[in-house]
C-alpha cells in the first residue's frame, strides 16, 4: 500500500461523529503525522538505486551482495556418467546440472561465491592413490543456483593431494564382488557408516580396485567413482 493509500483511507474512515468519542479533526492529523514521519525515514523504494526494490529489506541485501568482501565456499559435484568426449567445461556444466537434479538445487549465504569442485584419481596404487582437485568458479554470485551454463563458470584451478589408504578418511569395504557400491556400501542396516564431512570408500569391485568419493551431507548417500 502506497502512502496516498494510507492517507486516502485515513480520510475516508475516519469521519466526524457526535458521540464523544475521538473526532476525525483529532485522530487524521495525528495518524497523517504518523504516515509522513514513517515515509520520510523510510524514503521511496522507487528512487532506490539497488537491484532489488521489492521491499527495503532485499534493497539492503541486494546492496550487500554486491559490496561485501566475497567468502569463497567449495561444493562437490558428481561427475559419474558425464560424456567426456566434449571440451572440459561443458562436461563440468554437465556434472554440475546432473547433481542438481539427483541432489537438488546448491545454496550459499549472502557473501559468499560458489566454487564446484570434484576430484580426478591420476594414479592408483595399493597404499594410495594421487588425486587431482579441481575447481571451477560461479562467475554469476548467484547463492541459489538451479542450473547453470557454461558461460557463468571459469575454470579457477587445481590442486593435487596423496590419499593414505590407511587414513581415516577412508573406508575400506574390502572384496564387493560385482555388489553395487551402494548395497555393498549399506548391506548391513543395522551398522550404517557414521560419515561427518569428506570420506572416501575404497573397495574391490569385479576384481578391480576402485575409488569412490562421498560427497552427500550427514546421512545421505551420494558417492561418485574416480
């Protein structure tokens, strides 16, 4: 409601009565009062320079998104089943739309930019395994993202790291058979793996020794092979 609404409908209920009680000469101009004073503090949404002028809230926090210093904040992405025979960048969008739709959408706080990242295994061995990190940068600042294109991401580089198969952020399953690493991962219900923050699992599957990255939140099963 516009402060002409206000003003308006002040006017218009509030009429003179011979009852003793409240007259309208009194009460408009103390409830007219009220309306400027509030307008004058508050100013007009309409000469707002923001990007958002649906309410002075959101004019304040489009304002802060643009202006306070930026805290990256790193999000995994499951890059199982993506075409690799395609440039880099549209396989990571690829990757990055296919966790969307088994995950649902990525959020951030106000602030903070969002980096995708997700590991390659460069080198498997028997007590450890050479992994690749990459990273790639949501150029959009968006804190709530859907789906993306390859035009809002920048690759923003990568970092290599060993992986002690003896740590405790592995979990060896030992022998799976030809098991689905998520039955093999959950075959005992009554003694599920308690996973706080980053795990891997480890396991040999069809005689073959494979790698597995956890990257769902406390109690949510969402691994990818590397």
């Amino acid at each position: 409601m516009s402060k002409q609404q206000v003003l308006d409908l002040i006017n218009n209920q509030i009429t003179s009565n011979g009852n003793g009680e409240i007259t309208a000469s009194v009460l408009r101009p103390i409830l007219q009062s009220i309306v400027n004073q509030t307008n004058d503090l508050s100013g007009l949404l309409s000469e707002l320079n923001t990007s958002d002028k649906t309410n002075i809230v959101n004019a304040i926090n489009s304002i802060l998104s643009v202006n306070i210093p930026a805290k990256t904040v790193l999000r995994n992405i499951n890059i199982t089943g993506v075409d690799f025979d395609k440039s880099e960048m549209e396989w990571v969008k690829d990757a990055i739309n296919n966790t969307i739709a088994s995950n649902g959408f990525f959020t951030a706080n106000l602030g903070e930019q969002i980096v995708f990242t997700f590991d390659i295994v460069s080198n498997l061995l028997e007590n450890e395994a050479e992994i690749q990190r990459k990273y790639y940068r949501l150029l959009t600042g968006n804190i709530f993202v859907n789906t993306v294109s390859e035009v809002e991401l920048m690759a923003d580089g990568f970092s290599n790291l060993t992986l002690d198969f003896n740590s405790s952020l592995v979990i060896n399953l030992g022998n799976i058979g030809t098991s689905e690493i998520e039955d093999a991962f959950n075959e005992n219900a009554n003694q599920p793996f308690t996973i706080n923050g980053e795990k891997y699992i480890k396991a040999i599957q069809n005689s073959d020794a494979k790698l597995w990255k956890w990257i769902g939140g406390d109690g949510i099963l969402e691994i990818h092979q590397l």
